[in-house]
C-alpha cells in the first residue's frame, strides 16, 4: 500500500506538471471559438500603434501571405484600424489603411457564416474607402481569413487572398523568437495554439 501511495503520488505531480504546461489562456476562458474576440486580438496585433510595442511587425508578416503586395516600407508611417466590433456600421471585420499608400480589408470568417452577397458587398466598401483615401487599387487587398482557408460563397473569390488559421498562426509563429517582452510571447503563443487547431 505504501508502495501504490508513492508512486500515486508522483503520477498525479506529474499529471498536474502537464496541466500546468499546458495551460492556455484563450481555452481557459472559452475564447478560441469567438469571432469577435479573434478580431479584436487579430486587430491589437495588426495594429503598428498597439500596446504590444512591436510596430507593424504583424501585419508585414501578414502581407507577406498574400505575396508581399504591399511594399514594407508603406508601413514605415503611422496608419488607421478599423474594427467592426467598434464601428458597427462597416461591413468588413477589419480595415488597416493609409491615405494614399495601402488598404487592407480583412474579412475573419472563424464560424463559416455569411450574408446574402456579403462578399462582394464588402469589396465594394473596400473599394470605396479605397477611391476616397487615394489608395492605388493595387496595394489595396481583401483578406478572407477562414479556419480552412476556404473561398467565400457569398461573392467572387478571385477579389480575395484566401487565407487560413493555420497559415497565418505559422507565419505569426516565426516572430515569436524575436520579441522579447515575456507577457507578450505568451499572450502570442497562446493565441497562435488556438487559432492554429480552430
């Protein structure tokens, strides 16, 4: 019995070492399904502004998905996002511009629910904003962000870079040995570990 006790002992140390290892923030709070919430962290980390102090980083190795389309340079200078979850009125979940250099529209597609037309529609907005800000239709890109990196059923997907979770999460997984703030290559890592199995 002392036996059975002992080495009861150490297989549950050894069980909860692993829970511990395998910890994950976005699981522990019921986030990895949540579009909105994927947004918003997509958005924080697209942003050159954001608090995670690693300027445009993010939205290069982004761009570099969609075959460097938009020069690095073009993201040297401060830049606009928007998000839906704050501006309701737009159709596209995020928008990341700059008045006459670039525009990239993304659509985050996490549940495979669209609209009637909801595509096309939204590269009419993208076009729009475009037009008004005096971006070159060239270095303006639509993003359809999906798990499987599907095309969209609601519109022509030759408007769109089709892109998936998993992609993104190993572009994103390059830069993790780069930073060096600790809370942010966690939050990072853990964010990469749910959208890469959504």
């Amino acid at each position: 019995m002392s036996a059975f006790l002992t080495s009861f002992s150490d297989i549950h140390q050894k069980s909860r070492q692993l829970q511990v290892a395998n910890f994950n923030l976005f699981s522990l709070l019921q986030l990895s399904k949540n579009e909105t919430t994927q947004t918003t962290v997509l958005g924080w980390l697209l942003d050159a502004e954001g608090s995670h102090g690693q300027g445009p980083l993010f939205l290069e190795q982004l761009v570099k998905l969609c075959d460097d389309c938009i020069p690095p340079e073009h993201f040297s200078q401060p830049y606009r996002v928007l998000c839906a979850a704050i501006a309701p009125q737009l159709r596209l979940d995020l928008i990341l511009y700059r008045p006459g250099e670039f525009l990239v529209a993304i659509d985050n597609n996490l549940l495979g629910r669209e609209g009637i037309n909801q595509a096309d529609l939204e590269i009419i907005e993208m076009r729009r904003l475009g037009s008004a800000q005096r971006i070159p239709k060239e270095r303006q890109i639509a993003i359809f962000l999906t798990p499987e990196g599907r095309a969209p059923f609601s519109g022509d997907a030759s408007h769109w870079h089709l892109l998936s979770y998993p992609q993104l999460a190993a572009a994103l997984d390059q830069v993790v040995p780069q930073l060096n703030d600790l809370k942010l290559k966690h939050i990072l890592v853990d964010w990469i570990e749910v959208v890469s199995r959504v």
